[in-house]
C-alpha cells in the first residue's frame, strides 16, 4: 500500500467536503518532528484586513488538515515524506473548501509552507530556525518577531496569529524537553531538539503577551581559524590561549550578553587533550566539545511540587566525585562560584567557564559578589587572596557597535598587593574610530609584558616566541 493510500485511509468514510469552521487557535497537537527545510520567503506586505483574512483562512485550513490526518501514523514516517503529503492534502483542500478564497498563487505557496511548518516544525518561526545566518530569535509578542543576523537585530514580517498560537508554539518547545510553563511557574529555560537554548515568559509576568528567546545551536561550530579570519582575535592571542589551556591554567571568559563567551569556551575546550576526562556543567546544554571522554550534566528545576530541584551548585559539588581531570562550567551565575573556585584551588586545575562583566575588573567584583552570596563569612581581602590564587588568566569578549565580536583583552591575574587583586593586560583591542560603512576601526596590541605564566609553559613544554610579547604597533 503506498502512502498516499495509507494517509487515504485516515480521512472518514463517506465524509463529503465541508465548510470551513469557526476560527480556531492554529497549534497543532502534532509531534515535533526534526525536518530539513529551505528557507521560506517572509509574507508579501498586506493591509490589516488582508492579513487578518489570510490568518484566518490558515487556521480553518490546519483545523480541517487535523480532522484528515492521522497524527499517530504520521510519527511513523519520515519527515519528508509527512511534508509531501501535508502539501497534498493542503493544496486538495484549498481546491475543495476554499477554491474561492481571494488568495494569488504566491500566498497559496506560502499558506501550504506555512501549514507544514505548523504541523511539523515550530509554525512561523520556522524558516529562521532553518536559516543558517539567523543567530537569535526574539519575539516580543505574537506580533513583532525580530531576528539577529551578523550581531544586528531586524525586525521582521512573519507573525503569530494571536498569542493563545503563540503559546501552544511555547508549549509545544518546553514539553519536548519534560519542562513547564503555567501561571505558577510563568518561566521557563529549554532547548530544541538540535540544542538552541530558549527562554520563555508568559503573563502576568510578561505584561504584552508570551515572550520567546532563541539562542541558535551552531551545526558547525567555529574553530579558532575562523574566529581569527573574522577578525576576532589574532594569531598571537590564539597561540598564548592554546598554550594557557595546555598548561592547564584556570580561565575565565568574560563577556556581555551576546558577546560570544561560549564560542570561545568552546573554541578553548578543542585544546584540551583527547586522554583527559572532561565534566561539563549547564543551565542548558550549549557546549559542542570534539572530545570523547566527555561527561555532560544539566541542572534541572523543580517540579509542580517544589521539589527535585538540582541546581549548579549541586552539580559542581557532585563532580569533584566523578574524578575530573577538566570542569567546564557553562556559566557561572550564583553561589556556585564559590565551588567553582574551591575546585580551581584544590587540584582541579585547568577549569573553565565563563561570567557576565564588562571588564576583567568587572569580573573579579562580580565573582567577589557571587561567592558572598553562598553565605561564606570571610574577611574581604581573604575572599580576594583566594580569587587570586584560583584564577590564572581573564579572556574578555566584547560585542562592538558594528555587530562584531572582538577578543578586547587577555589579562593575567598576577596577585595581591595590599588589599587588591592585580592584573596585567598582556593583549587589548582599541577602538580608534568608525568608518564610512558603519563598521568599527581598532587595532590589537601587546601590552609589553610577558605574562609571569609564560615559565610556567616553558616548564610543560610549550614555548611562546618572546617576540609576540613585544609592544610598540598592531599585531
């Protein structure tokens, strides 16, 4: 039997064409399948009315699709072949109950793309899930979707038809991954099945209707090649973040949201060695590490009851238990940071993870911040010795004005003197203007100083061209 004749049979017998129903919310209960797709053209611009008419003909068109199809026989097929048949059906359909809608060629395409994106995928904002140069999603409302490409946001035309579709879109992510979102618990952090990180919040805490934010998943990752071609860093700061990783120093990436700190965590983890075992530590499963002997945990929140929650702070304590030579914490936010830092102290060296702050100041306040926050009664200078004696090297990211990602500077972490931490800057990125195209004018330069890390390095076999360290122009 083909599989046009199977999906033949899930339709009733006997059941004639019928008029279109009522308006009906557009989420489809379907399950979500992983789909390959090309990148669906946006909406032509409409006038209220029109788009208001074209939405509700998309709705009792998926309405009357759900009546015909047979979800259950539909996780039994491979995706492309339910994405053939969704067409079929869509387009007989169109030809049988809505032959007289006032709707060209074009949009007829686009509503049959739309609906196999609605049973399929994750409804409009499909096309940019399968568009490669789309970073982030963020939806404000179920009206305004707006996109980043190339470190800019835009905005664009595609478009829930209210915020009850918006939500079962929500719905739909979150109950993928066993989470949920209700008014008890009104937010949520879950990821798609390809790993792109989404944070959502509904009313009452979100005033205008759902919000969703999707951090994409990189297939292809960037390598260090690439982040130099970009411009990112230079080839001297790769070799200096080679060595400092070889060497097992303890790093920390610093950067503002959507610098670019977990490409870099990333790019980092492809130096440790392959004979070295591995525990990584997330909010949200992000990290793409190459290596084998790689153990993976994910915190988890608590259930309807408030109980079962494992936070990061667990997961950092239980670690030191599974006989890690590398602990890689996605993110430090909170009171982990204190385990974090025992760690880095007591034998674990060569950790990594990464931290919100605008500089590598920022970043040793901030870390002074979140320790206090696991109640530990130390005197403030002790708290600094300890930091001091944790931390080797600060990695700041920077996202410029242009949209780009720069390394802005590589900073060693020397010691105390009296009450406060020192640290030497052995490379910086400065901004010395904008051009006529909008794009940011800089240049990397070493500082002078060669970092007191470097005997270090020599002692483990891996020696450094004292020439990088060299100061006086641009690398």
């Amino acid at each position: 039997m083909s599989l046009a004749d199977r999906l033949q049979r899930t339709m009733r017998p006997g059941r004639e064409p019928t008029p279109p129903r009522p308006a009906a919310s557009t989420a489809s209960t379907a399950p979500l399948l992983p789909t390959s797709r090309p990148k669906a053209t946006p909406p032509p611009a409409e006038s209220p009315a029109q788009s208001d008419q074209y939405y509700e003909i998309k709705t009792q068109l998926h309405a009357r699709l759900i009546d015909l199809l047979d979800l259950g026989l539909l996780e039994t097929l491979a995706a492309d072949e339910v994405r053939t048949e969704v067409a079929r059906l869509s387009r007989r359909v169109l030809a049988e109950d809505f032959s007289g809608a006032p709707l060209n060629r074009a949009e007829r395409d686009l509503l049959i793309r739309e609906i196999q994106d609605e049973v399929l995928g994750l409804g409009p904002l499909e096309p940019f899930i399968q568009d490669p140069t789309v970073n982030d999603i963020l939806v404000n409302s179920y009206c305004h979707i707006y996109v980043e490409r190339g470190g800019k946001l835009q905005s664009t035309r595609a478009r829930f038809k209210d915020n009850d579709h918006l939500k079962k879109i929500i719905d739909r992510i979150v109950s993928r991954v066993g989470r949920r979102i209700d008014e008890s618990s009104p937010m949520v952090d879950a990821r798609l099945e390809d790993g792109s990180r989404v944070n959502a919040v509904i009313p009452p805490l979100a005033i205008d209707g759902p919000s969703l934010s999707i951090r994409k998943f990189s297939k292809d990752p960037l390598e260090v090649e690439d982040l130099i071609a970009f411009g990112s860093l230079t080839p001297q700061i790769a070799r200096l973040m080679e060595g400092a990783v070889r060497a097992r120093l303890n790093v920390i990436i610093s950067g503002g949201t959507g610098s670019g700190k977990t490409t870099l965590l990333n790019c980092l983890s492809r130096f440790i060695p392959t004979d070295e075992r591995i525990v990584t530590i997330e909010d949200a499963a992000e990290l793409q590490l190459k290596q084998e002997h790689v153990v993976r945990l994910e915190t988890r929140p608590a259930n309807i009851e408030g109980r079962g929650e494992v936070t990061q702070r667990d997961l950092v304590k239980n670690c030191l238990r599974m006989r890690p030579d590398r602990i890689i914490v996605g993110e430090v936010r909170s009171s982990e940071a204190l385990d974090m830092l025992q760690a880095m102290n007591t034998g674990h060296d060569g950790s990594l993870t990464t931290i919100h702050a605008n500089t590598p100041r920022d970043c040793l306040m901030r870390l002074e911040t979140m320790v206090s926050m696991a109640g530990l009664k130390i005197a403030d200078v002790s708290l600094r010795r300890y930091i001091a004696s944790a931390v080797d090297v600060i990695i700041q990211a920077s996202r410029l004005m242009d949209g780009s990602r720069k390394v802005t500077h590589f900073t060693e972490i020397t010691g105390m003197e009296g009450d406060m931490i020192t640290i030497q800057d052995i490379f910086t990125y400065a901004q010395t203007g904008v051009g006529p195209d909008g794009k940011v004018r800089g240049a990397f330069r070493a500082e002078g100083i060669r970092p007191a890390f470097s005997k270090t390095l020599e002692a483990k076999g891996i020696p450094l061209d004292p020439g990088m360290f060299q100061s006086g122009g641009a690398l």
